[in-house]
C-alpha cells in the first residue's frame, strides 16, 4: 500500500535472532499510515516490543 511507510530509525538491518529467540540489536521503527504515526521499540535481549501511537487522524466534523 502506497500509504504506509516505514522508516527504520535506529533498527538494525537485518534483523537477526539468536538460538533463545532474542533479537541481535534493539532499535526503533516509525511506522505511518495516512495521517497515522506509530513508534515501534525493540527491546535488546528480550526478543519483544512494544508500541506507541504518536500522533492519530483528527475526525471531520
């Protein structure tokens, strides 16, 4: 979809796991959707992230 774009930030490209399902590097991905923007932190060791919305689309009307 032309509307969503991903901008890698701080993440490490590739992205690599080891053995025990952890990820090499931590790092953040900025995810936008039309007027929707996410910040996605991945958390160094632990093989999880977590996720904010940043901004979100104000309704007409």
């Amino acid at each position: 979809d032309s509307d969503v774009q991903i901008d890698l930030n701080t993440f490490p490209n590739p992205m690599t796991y080891n053995p025990s399902g952890n990820i090499n590097r931590g790092g953040t991905i900025l995810l936008s959707y039309r007027s929707y923007k996410y910040e996605i932190v991945f958390q160094l060791g632990r093989g999880r992230f977590t996720y904010r919305e940043m901004s979100k689309r104000v309704s007409d009307g």
